[in-house]
C-alpha cells in the first residue's frame, strides 16, 4: 500500500487517463470498476451518473449498483458499486477502486474545491484512477506524485469550419449560445427556417433533456440549440458545432471563454471514429487562429491553480466551523475558493439568536452545515433561501426532530403543476429540486421513501411538462413551407385588427392584449407560436405605437382594479408587487417579449407614473401629515398613520398619544386626524374610493388575495370566513364579535352611549343601532366591547358602565379618547336649588342630572365641526 504524501492516506496504484473529449476515458474507467469486486465512481454531472447507472445495470444487472446523487439515492441492499455525483461521493470510499472523472473542474470556482478533495482524498483499496484533461497534469504531478499519468488520444479528427450563417449550417450541428435568452431565440429562428431544433441546457431537469435529446438522436429534428451543459458528459450524434458566443457569464462577471474551455465544447463534434467539425455563426466574433490551432491540436495552456477548502471541519462550534472552513491550502498551487453560498447561509443564520442558541452543541452545529448545504436549485434571492434554510432546521431541532408531514406537503403541492409556460415550469422544477434534495436526507423526514417518490413524481410530472412546451414551441414541421416565405418579408400580409386580433394571410395566429401576444395553436388554425414570427413586422409596428400611446396618455387613462391590477384601454397591462412600504409599491409589467429592453423601461416609469398619481390623490390626507412640520411624537403618531394607511389601533399608538403636547394634538387634528376610543385615524380616508385603493395597495404589499368588500352602503357586515389577517381593518372596519363594523360609525357610537353612559342607563333604540347597523340581539357583544353590561343581565335594552371597564380590547373601547375629556359622573343636584329646574329642558332625565355634555357635540358634529381636544368643539 502506497501513501499520499499530502494526506497521508493510504491506497493502491493511481492512474491518471488525460486526453480531450471523444478519447474513450469514462468508458474504460467503468470497465475497469466492473472488473473489480467493488468500487465508486464520481462523475461531474447527475445526468452522466445516470447513464452510466443504466449502463452499469444493463450489464450487472439492477442489485449490483447504487445510484447516489444530491437528488437521487437508489441503494440496493449489498450493491457492490455505486455511481455518484462528485459531491454525492462517500468522503472515505471503502471499496477496491475509486475513480473522478474531469478533474480539471478542479479550477472552476464554484465546484473547483469539492474536485480538488477528491483527488487528494478519493482512494481505492486496489485501484485509483482520475479522468479529465490534460491541463491539469502539472498541477496533478504535485499532489499525486506516485499517479501514473496515461495519455488518451482523440478517435476522431476535429477540424475549423470557419463561420456559417445558421441557415447554412449543415444537418447534425449543434448551436452553442450561453444564456437561455440566447438558446430560445436561436431555436425559434432555426425551427422557422429549418423545422425544428431541440433545447439542451444545465437548468434543464435531467429528464427533461434526456427528452430533447432523444428527440434530436431520433431525426426528429436535425439541429440542437445548448449551452455548454453539452460540454461534459452528453454522447450526441454530433458533426458540427456552431459557437453563437465566445462569452459567458460565470457568476463573477461575463468573460471570454479559454480555448480549453472552447475546446471542450466543439470536441462534442464527432463521435468515436466519426470525423466533426467546428466553427462560428455568421454573428458571432471570428475564432483567432492559435485559438483554432490550439482546438484542433488539442494544445491548452496548464492550470496554474486550483481550488481548495479544507475538508477537515471543526463542528464543536459555529464559529470553529468558519474558521476550520477558511485553513488556508497546503500548497501556493492551491487558493482558497470563494465563499460559498453553504458558507454565506451559515454566517447569515449564525447571526440569529435562536438558531446561534440552538447551534451550542457539537450535533447541532453539524445540522447546521448539513442544512446549509442545500444548494439553491431556484437560484433565487439569497435572503428568500437564507429564510427557507433557516425554517428547516428550525424544524429539525424541534420537538420532533424531524420536518413537519403538512408543511412539506405544502410546499411541493404548490409545485405541483404542469400549467404556465417555459419559464413557469422551469422554476418549478428548480424548486422541487430542493425538495427532492431534502427528502433524501432521510433522517429529515418520516417515511423517506414516500416522499422521495412523491418529489420525484411532481419532478417528472413537470419534466415533461416541459419537454411538451419546448416541442410545441421550437418543433412544429407544418410551419417549415411558411417558415420558406418568411425570407421575403412583403410576401406575407400581417395586420392588429382593433379587437386585439393578429391575422396572418386572413388566419388569427393570436390576440394582441395590452402588451402581450397570446398565440392561438389549434388544430382548426396554423401553428400560432410558429406564425408568431410572421405577424411580427405587424406587431413591432403596434407595440411601439401603443407604448408612445401610453407615454402621451393622462393619468387617468389607466386604472386600478380589485386584484391590484393596472388597466389600460380595457386590458391589464401590469400589477402591484410589494415595495419598500404599503404607499409604495412596484410594478410588475406583464410577460411580453415584444418590448425592448429601452421601451419596457419607459412603460413601466409611464405606469409607475399614473399610480403615483392615483396613490397622491386617494391618500392625499397621509400626504398632507407626510408635509406638515410635525415633530415628537405627534411625527411618531404621524408615522404609523403612514405605515397602516390612515388606521392605527389606539393600543398601538397608546405611548405617542399620551406624549403628546397640547400643541401638538391641535396640530394634527387640524390636520384631520381624529383621536377615538379605540382608534386613531384619519377620517377623510374612510370614504369609499380612497378605502379601496388603501385595501388594495394593503394587499399588494402582503401579496394576498383580498376582495373588495362590497356592502352597498352599510356601515356594518357580517364576517367573512377565507380572508387573510387584518382584511377588514385594512377595509376601513373594526371587528367587534361577530360584526365588522365601520371605524368612524363606531366611534360615533361609542362617544354617543358613553356620553349618555355618563348620565345612567343607557337605552338602545334604533336611533343609536342605526349608527352602526345592528339589531337589538347584536347588540350586547358590542356593548360589552364598550365596556356596559346589560342592566338585569338579560340582555335587555338597558346597559350599565361598568366602573372601571376596559372593554374587551385592553383598555382601548372602554375608555375614553385620550384627547377628549372623559366623561362626567352623575353629580347629585339639590333638588331646592334654582338651577334643578333646568331638568324640565332635558325630558326624560331625572331632575338632578348634570346638563350632558354630549348634547352640544353631537350638534356641532352633525353641522360639520371639528372636536376640540378638550371635548368641546370649534369651527373648522
């Protein structure tokens, strides 16, 4: 047994098999596992380990192999192989023979380290054997001295095309472009000239682009559009590849590509002893010539570094862990890879305190990481998959232990749909497969298995949901004699008829709706995503007149409807996304791949634009407090008015209330601003128009659903069962038992009884239920949310103050605004003073009553006066 001299591991003979691509390395390396009694192999691609897998099977048989990938674990009892991803690989394989294919990834930045592991660590009883290019081979010499390093030549010879047009481009190419954006609009243009084309790219699910290239190998179609996901691992029926790009994006910024890395690509042309060729699109930049020397002689620059993150991790502590993550390399060769997103994750939940709390414990500490290394399949916000990483391993230290069966259910059933387009189910699938990934983890979840089928299920069911789109979008052979006119653009006539209608040649291929074209494909009609590009002269045409249109448009033109949408001329054009606050949303154009980048820009400001417009009148009155020169608490109180649209529950605001100055109370209600018992709030917003607009922007910025409430003039409604939290708050109402009634109204009526509160039993009649549109049997919940109680305890019409009440709303009903003065006790008059015969002006009230101050209020309030803070009043 020989040592590595880095690791000090032990192993048998290392091989190194280095050459280009179509030299035979993969396939010699699973023979060679086959003739061992047991070995492991790690493979750079989930799709390759596949099929090798099937490979492995078909000849051994469906026990004799495993198959583990990060979203994959096929594991038979005693199967003495097994076929992995590179990350998926055992970290101390203990079998005969160990082999990594392309460890030149090694380099990459963003997988480099995990290659980098594997050769120092990865190590067979028997047999080592690393696969991949030549590059490497200096670097490799310095950390596996002892590799035997074997030359593969290629069985094919590749040679320069030069660049073609792509309707020149020779049957059996493949088109190579480097962002999805690119590879679509490749595809569309090939499947109007040429039929049809196939879509292979790395966000594609594997089974997905089995699919497409099924289609492809079958002669369905003859040409395939890729990114350079066919660079590694894919065997294709290939004779040509066509770069469409010689510049990529690779996380850091968009670069040029290495002849090696171009390399790599244009070797997928030919196919063992079948000759390929390379070259250009008419398009792209010309290939210099030692770069194309270089391809077709094999000869790259070697790599001058690799990759490294220590693999020996200290997980007594979060932060032992970071710091064990950043140990510098062993050798200058070797450079600290960037942080990592499983690291990025890791410093951003150590920063909460429940999960830094939780993450004490030597096993807890080690969840931690194993949780952060979830990868994020969706690409999405750091911070969105920061918070789902954090609500799992919540989870898992839990009482439980273990992620909760309703609340995965949830989350992949809302994956579970085939509806949307291209873009839609590609995201979908992105996301299942985190939840693939997780179930998988099979100590995360109870009853593995099921979930593991079902998360693949919901994977397959959109694989090929999607696999049908990419056909009927990019294969359609009834198109190819239209596709044939297409070159001479008067040939075809294309009109926009004032319905929305596109016609083509007297055919409707699809309707105009706002911005976006919805294409027809029916069987009655012609293809209408293959007609798209015929009737698009008429729809350049009409687009760009109806964007200077809108520019030149009032505000007014465009409208806002219940669902938070922006009307124009009928159609929805865009909607509300949330924004920094409630009063401020964004907004979200509808899909169109019509308008440019420039003129999608311009639409969007211009609708922006118009509800800003709308939003300044509706909320006018939050404007004007946003103006005034408020200071101290009344700018505090100011504030949340701003924050909860107009509306602020007293007990939230209850500290600013009560630091509030003389002056400054004035100020505000001069302002509009009322201060109640159980509310502050502004009333000139309660009024119909400006509450919907509120209740929408409210539920943009949840992103809920919420209907309008439509309760055709009444002042209360029953509640709603299905509306999501705060709905009718946010409606302009307060919820009081079973009721939801209308804010002012109910302050109305709560200064009313408590005024006559003040003076003894309250008697309901209908004057006072009017006020907030209840019967006499609702009425006893609201009362007692006042704080009364019915005089005999029966719920009868009479209703007594309990002394000291706070109502059921914490202090709030039950006690008088903190502005107005609170209301007096019945005084006890001499019933032989010259003042007791002012009881005859007041029927129905003993003689010694005080003369109620309420009188003169509700008066002036009915003319339209303001309330002073002292409980009186003055004009406005």
């Amino acid at each position: 047994m020989m040592r590595n001299p880095l690791t000090n591991e032990a192993g048998g003979p290392v091989t190194a098999l280095l050459g280009p691509t179509n030299t035979g390395k993969t396939h010699y390396a699973v023979e060679r596992m086959l003739s061992h009694s047991s070995g492991v192999i790690g493979l750079p691609l989930r799709l390759l380990a596949r099929e090798v897998y099937d490979r492995v099977v078909a000849q051994r048989g469906a026990g004799a192999a495993a198959l583990i990938t990060g979203e994959e674990r096929i594991t038979p009892e005693g199967a003495p192989y097994m076929i992995c991803t590179v990350e998926a690989m055992p970290p101390s394989p203990n079998a005969a023979f160990v082999a990594v294919d392309e460890i030149q990834l090694a380099a990459d930045r963003e997988r480099g380290h995990v290659f980098t592991t594997r050769i120092l660590h990865a190590r067979g009883r028997d047999e080592t054997m690393f696969m991949g290019a030549d590059t490497i081979r200096p670097l490799l010499r310095r950390l596996v001295p002892r590799a035997e390093i074997v030359e593969r030549a290629r069985y094919s010879k590749l040679t320069f095309a030069g660049a073609r047009k792509m309707t020149r481009l020779p049957p059996r190419s493949a088109i190579v472009a480097f962002t999805a954006e690119n590879v679509y609009a490749i595809a569309e243009f090939i499947r109007r000239h040429r039929g049809g084309a196939a879509v292979v790219m790395g966000a594609l699910s594997p089974r997905t682009r089995n699919a497409q290239v099924a289609m492809f190998e079958a002669g369905e179609v003859d040409y395939l559009v890729a990114t350079d996901a066919i660079g590694m691992g894919l065997n294709l029926n290939v004779n040509h590849v066509a770069f469409a790009s010689l510049r990529k994006f690779d996380g850091g910024g968009l670069r040029a590509l290495t002849p090696a890395e171009l390399g790599q690509i244009a070797g997928r042309a030919g196919r063992y002893m079948n000759d390929g060729s390379f070259g250009t699109t008419s398009g792209a930049p010309d290939l210099d010539d030692d770069v194309v020397e270089a391809i077709m002689e094999h000869r790259y620059a070697p790599l001058h570094r690799l990759h490294y993150r220590n693999a020996k991790l200290d997980t007594s502590s979060v932060p032992g862990l970071i710091n064990s993550l950043a140990a510098p390399p062993p050798r200058t060769f070797l450079i600290r890879s960037p942080e990592g997103a499983d690291l990025s994750a890791l410093t951003a939940l150590y920063q909460e305190p429940d999960i830094a709390e939780a993450a004490r414990a030597p096993g807890r500490v080690h969840l931690l990481w194993r949780v952060c290394s979830i990868p994020d399949f969706g690409k999405t916000m750091a911070d969105a998959h920061v918070r789902l990483l954090g609500q799992i391993y919540r989870h898992l230290i839990g009482p439980g232990g273990s992620l909760p069966t309703d609340w995965l259910a949830g989350h992949i059933a809302r994956l579970d749909r085939t509806d949307g387009d291209i873009d839609t189910l590609s995201t979908r699938l992105a996301h299942v497969r985190t939840w693939t990934f997780v179930t998988h983890r099979g100590d995360w979840v109870a009853d593995p298995g099921h979930w593991q089928e079902r998360a693949r299920a919901v994977e397959d069911r959109l694989s090929d949901a999607l696999h049908d789109r990419l056909t009927q979008r990019f294969v359609d052979r009834r198109t190819a004699a239209l596709a044939r006119r297409l070159r001479d653009p008067t040939s075809l006539h294309a009109t926009v008829e004032a319905d929305g209608s596109v016609i083509v040649e007297g055919h409707i291929v699809g309707t105009l709706t706002g911005f976006q074209f919805d294409p027809r494909s029916t069987e009655a009609t012609l293809a209408g995503k293959a007609l798209r590009a015929a009737a698009g002269r008429a729809l350049r045409r009409e687009i760009t007149g109806r964007a200077l249109a809108l520019a030149a448009a009032p505000n007014e033109a465009v409208s806002l409807d219940d669902a938070g949408k922006l009307v124009w001329r009928g159609d929805s054009v865009a909607k509300l996304v949330p924004g920094l606050t409630a009063r401020s949303p964004r907004v979200a154009l509808a899909p169109s791949n019509l308008l440019s980048g420039r003129m999608r820009a311009a639409t969007v400001n211009r609708l922006e634009a118009c509800l800003a417009g709308h939003i300044s009148w509706a909320l006018a009155p939050l404007e004007r407090l946003d103006q005034a020169r408020l200071t101290g608490a009344a700018r505090g109180l100011a504030y949340h008015l701003d924050e909860r649209l107009g509306i602020a529950r007293h007990r939230d605001v209850a500290d600013l209330v009560a630091a509030l100055a003389p002056g400054e109370a004035k100020q505000l209600q001069r302002l509009g601003v009322r201060f109640g018992r159980a509310f502050v709030f502004l009333p000139a917003l309660l009024k119909p128009a400006r509450r919907r607009l509120a209740l929408i922007l409210w539920a943009a910025h949840r992103g809920v659903e919420a209907p309008p409430l439509n309760v055709s003039g009444r002042v209360s409604t029953a509640l709603i069962d299905g509306l999501p939290v705060g709905y009718f708050e946010a409606a302009g109402y307060a919820v009081v038992g079973g009721r939801a009634v209308r804010v002012d109204m109910l302050e109305r009526f709560a200064s009313k009884v408590h005024a006559a509160g003040a003076q003894g039993p309250v008697t309901m009649n209908s004057e006072l239920l009017s006020l907030v549109g209840l019967t006499r049997t609702e009425c006893p919940e609201v009362m007692a949310w006042l704080g009364f109680h019915s005089e005999n305890g029966s719920g009868a019409d009479r209703y007594i103050f309990r002394v000291g009440s706070k109502g059921r709303q914490q202090g709030v009903a039950g006690q008088p605004s903190p502005i107005a003065a609170a209301p007096r006790s019945r005084a006890r008059v001499d019933p032989n003073s010259p003042f007791a015969s002012l009881g005859t002006l007041f029927p129905g009230r003993p003689a010694n009553s005080p003369v109620p101050t309420g009188e003169g209020t509700r008066q002036r309030r009915r003319s339209g006066e303001s309330p002073r803070r002292d409980g009186g009043n003055k004009p406005r």
